[in-house]
C-alpha cells in the first residue's frame, strides 16, 4: 500500500511518498521514489511484482535524454511487462472477456517527474497510457483519495508555492494520511525536490525541519478553529 504524491511548485517539483513496503503480512521500510536519471525521479504504486519488472527496463534507457523523448519508451515498458505477467498467470484466461477486470490482476500506477526548465510529471498508467500532469496535484496508490480531498482547498495556490512550503504540504497530507491509518501506510515520509538544477533527496534533518514547520501549520489551523469557538 502506498501513497505518492506529486506537486509542481514555482520554482521546481515535490514528489513525497510514505516509507512502509508491505509484502503480505511482512511490514517493512524501503524507498519509493528512485532516480531515472540525474533531472528524472520516477514512483509507483501498486503490485510490486510489475513495480520491480518495470525498474529493470528503465535501467537501460538512454541516459540523460529528457522525458518528452522517453514518454512513448516508458509507456510500451510499462504495457510490456503488464502483458508479460498476465501471460504467465493462471487466472488471465478467467478474465478474456473482461479486460477491466484483468488489469486489476497486477495493478500499478508510475508517476515520473523532471523539471528542464519547466515542471513536467508524467503519469502512466497500468494500461501504459501516458499523460502530462499540468497544473494540478498528483496523487496516487490506496490513500489518493484521502490526498485529493486534503489538497482540493490549496489548488487554487499550487502555482504560486515555492518548493519548501509545497515540500511542507506534501509532508503533512502524507503524515495525516499515515495517521488515519486505513491504508496501510506508514513512516518514514521520504521528500525529493527537482529543481532547475537538479533532483535532491532531503536527508532526515531536512525532513525534521519540514516536520516542524507542518506541526506548526496543523497547530495554526487548530488555534484558528479554537478561537472561533471562544469568541462564539
């Protein structure tokens, strides 16, 4: 279970995730959100059978080109490998005349980002449709809609964040949702920041910085709502 979220600031892209990797009834810790090349970071949700069948391909595409040129690339691996595992799992012959429903077999969802020198996040889907994400929020795994619903009010100010404060949003959506705790989430929340000049994963002091600076926005919010109740 996972969550992913993607936002394009002013000045470059935050693309956070939750750290919990379950397999079954085993729980542990891990990276989501890898480098594709030294301006591309890329994510996904989903079965991590697909997940691990995707990284493999992506490891030989050609170093340094941008994402537009590798868009279509991306997709037909995505497409290769979901028709690889459904070729070799018994039950797809159960779903021929639902292919909705056989999809749902291997889930997945990839998210890549890169920022030369605009934002681009790119999403594919696990049918290996490929689209730009302009604009808006991107989230994706078990807790999107939780995400979406926290992100809805902010939209109208995405393009005016700077990377820190979209870096402190994207922190407390993921803590709020890890806390909810019915999607299976959970710490550490990993950030990463592309900006004109590069992609940089913030280290776990930068992290406690960002954690701090979104205890005190929940508490403003709190403090807001409490005075209201006095002055009524």
């Amino acid at each position: 279970m996972t969550l992913i979220i993607a936002i394009p600031a002013e000045n470059g892209i935050v693309i956070a995730s939750d750290g919990q990797i379950t397999a079954g009834f085993v729980r542990t810790t891990g990276e989501k959100i890898q480098k594709l090349n030294d301006k591309c970071i890329w994510a996904a949700s989903g079965e991590l059978a697909l997940i691990q069948r995707v990284e493999e391909r992506l490891r030989v595409l050609p170093h340094g080109q941008p994402l537009v040129q590798l868009r279509d690339q991306i997709a037909q691996i995505v497409k290769q490998c979901v028709t690889e595992l459904l070729n070799l799992d018994f039950r797809t012959p159960f779903f021929q005349q639902s292919p909705e429903n056989m999809l749902q077999l291997h889930p997945g969802d990839f998210v890549f980002a890169e920022y030369t020198p605009e934002p681009g996040i790119l999403h594919v889907s696990v049918n290996g449709t490929p689209e730009w994400i302009r604009d808006r929020v991107f989230a994706s795994g078990n807790g999107n809609l939780f995400a979406y619903a926290l992100l809805q009010k902010y939209q109208p100010i995405f393009s005016s964040l700077d990377i820190e404060r979209a870096s402190i949003l994207a922190f407390k959506v993921i803590e709020e949702a890890i806390e909810v705790g019915a999607y299976g989430l959970g710490p550490p929340v990993h950030i990463w920041q592309l900006a004109e000049s590069a992609a940089d994963q913030l280290d776990e002091s930068k992290v406690a910085r960002i954690s701090d600076m979104a205890n005190t926005l929940r508490a403003t919010e709190v403090k807001l709502f409490t005075k209201d109740v006095d002055e009524g």
